[in-house]
C-alpha cells in the first residue's frame, strides 16, 4: 500500500483450473481507478497440443455501477515454426459486471491488430456489443455486432474449460468492402472493387480450425499476373459479377478450394494450396474478342482457325507467394498452336510450348 494505491503482484490464481498470472493496482473509494493484468500461465495452452505460446488480458479504468475503461488482450501463437503476434484492443468498455446471469458487454472502438512476419495488418471498427453469460466452466459470448469496411459483422463466442479447453467462434458479413478489407489484412491488393459476404468458423478441436466461405459481387479485379505465364492483354481491370472462394487454414498450410470468377470477358475457376510453397491448379475462359487485342494472340487465332465465343487455357501453380510460377497446360488450343508452329521453331523449343505465343510473335 502506497500513495492511496494498493498493489498485488507476481500474484498466482487458478480459477477453473485455469492458471493465471495477475497484476493488480487498484485505489480505495467508492469509484476505485484500478489496472488489471492477467496472463495465463506459460505452457498451459501448449500442453494442450494447442498452437498459442500466451494469452494475456490488460485493463485499464475504473469500477463504477459497469467497469469503464481499456482492455487489450495480446496472444503469442505459433505457425510454420515461427511466431507470431495477435491482439485486439477495446476502447471505452463497458460491463455490467454486477449482473449475476447475463451481463453485456460494449466497447466504442475494437481494433485487431497482428504482426504477421513484420508485416502489421490492423483492422478497425466501431461500436461493439454483446451479451456474455459465465458458469462454471463455460463462457458464451452471443449477440456480439460491430460496424466496419461499411457494413455490421455479426457473431458468437463459445468457451469450455472443462476438460481440453475448447474455442469456438462465428462471424459472419453482408456488403464488406472487398477492397479495403483484403488490402488490410495483407491478403492481396489484386482484388480492386467488390460488397463482400462473409461465414467464418474457428474450433480449436479441429484439424481445419479456421475455415470459411466468401463471396464477392459487382467488383474487379487485377489479373496481370496471369500475363507472366502466356503473352495475354492486359488484365489490370477485369470486371466480374460474381468471385466465390472456400477457405480452411490448418496448423502448417492453408486451402483455397472452388474458387470461381464470372463476368462478361473472363470465366475463372481453381484450386491451391499454401504453405512453404504454393500448389494447385486454375482454368480460365477468355473471350475471343479480348484475346484479340493483343497483336501475338490475334496471329494464333487465325493462324489455328479457332472461332469460339471464349478460348479455355488450363495452369499449374507452383513457387512462393512471392515468385508464383504458372506452367500452362495441353489443350485444344495448345496443341493447334503446335500443330501449325514452323519446324524450326518446334526444335528451337523442342516440346515447350510455353514460349509459342512469344516466339510467334516476334514475327
């Protein structure tokens, strides 16, 4: 006890078996100021086989009829072999502590943030509620809404301590702003207009422990890195009504299945997963008309005698998120291509046909 503050540190408490770590400093009034730090004790959650190194909970404030205050909570978890960084930070809370059922929870600002490999991703939003209900064993977070990238994001939060501590966790979305969200979250920056719906499930349990669905409508999208891999027109703006995708991330790798693409130039479709390296494979459609803007593509057309409304090409994906290789795949179109390429080209080559459109073209 000093200058009116009480201080506990290095304090230990098990509260549902669950160890903690806590901090406390608080003053003696009818409305006490008071900070609060809990950890939960190192290895407790690895024991568990579980993929977190720390969970720590920080607040700030003051004990009125609700705790009003800061709350920050921090995790350490492990992907890959490396470490990385999680947190979500709660500005002006307030919980209605006293309760003794159901209590609510608000925040006026919540903003999630992770250090991701030195690259940080913060997400920002507004006016979080929910309702949190507490036994002995089970923490139920429902009715959890906030507002963010235009649009309210809805969910629920399910904790059993009871034996192997379980997590689960649903969030859904209507009319997200595509862009801003994937640039935010550092997923890519290729994906330039779009409303976005969005269903995600977590459970700790679980071998697929995060996995979702989206779906993006009336948007474009930047498809000039499929020009890497033949010598198609530019791809910066591609117009499309609807793009869905399913996701699931895993310990060591994650998987993005039916991913599909319609719009009025481009028909896309694939698979791939990532880890340490990128595998999977895509088909496109493209419309004949844009194929002939480019100079190369307009020689093989006539040169082939194809004439379709839309051209289809097939590609493996291999390499890194940062070097991605494209191998283009045998097709009708492919094999015309070869069919009609001059002998001295086919040796220069040999069965490589990659380079067709290139050498072609040169001409």
């Amino acid at each position: 006890y000093k200058n009116e503050y009480i201080t506990l540190e290095n304090t230990y408490l098990k509260l549902n078996n669950i160890p903690l770590n806590i901090k406390l400093k608080t003053t003696i009034s009818q409305e006490p100021d008071i900070s609060f730090n809990a950890t939960l004790r190192s290895g407790y959650l690895s024991s568990y086989n579980l993929p977190v190194e720390k969970l720590e909970a920080i607040f700030t404030g003051k004990i009125k009829k609700t705790l009003n205050g800061n709350l920050e909570i921090k995790t350490l978890y492990k992907r890959w072999g490396l470490d990385f960084e999680m947190g979500a930070c709660f500005d002006n809370i307030e919980l209605d502590y006293s309760n003794p059922k159901t209590k609510y929870f608000k925040a006026e600002k919540i903003k999630f943030i992770k250090n991701d490999m030195g690259i940080l991703q913060i997400l920002n939003f507004n006016t979080f509620q929910s309702i949190a209900s507490l036994d002995k064993n089970h923490l139920s977070i429902k009715d959890i809404n906030f507002r963010g990238y235009n649009s309210i994001l809805k969910g629920d939060v399910y904790l059993d301590f009871k034996d192997k501590p379980l997590l689960e966790m649903t969030l859904t979305g209507q009319g997200l702003d595509a862009k801003t969200l994937m640039q935010d979250l550092h997923i890519t920056d290729k994906l330039l207009s779009g409303n976005m719906e969005i269903g995600i499930k977590f459970n700790n349990y679980e071998m697929e422990f995060l996995k979702g669905a989206c779906v993006v409508k009336n948007g474009s999208a930047d498809l000039n890195p499929l020009i890497e891999a033949v010598k198609f027109p530019p791809l910066k703006d591609v117009r499309f009504d609807l793009m869905q995708l399913s996701f699931a991330v895993f310990k060591d790798k994650i998987k993005i299945t039916d991913i599909r693409l319609s719009g009025p130039d481009i028909i896309f479709s694939g698979n791939w997963s990532i880890s340490n390296t990128i595998d999977g494979e895509i088909a496109l459609k493209i419309k004949s008309e844009l194929l002939n803007e480019s100079a190369p593509f307009r020689k093989l057309l006539q040169l082939t005698k194809i004439k379709k409304g839309y051209i289809d090409f097939r590609f493996l994906l291999g390499g890194t998120a940062n070097a991605l290789r494209f191998m283009w795949l045998k097709g009708e179109f492919k094999e015309k291509i070869g069919q009609i390429l001059p002998t001295r080209i086919k040796k220069s080559i040999e069965a490589n046909l990659d380079k067709s459109v290139e050498e072609l073209s040169s001409k």
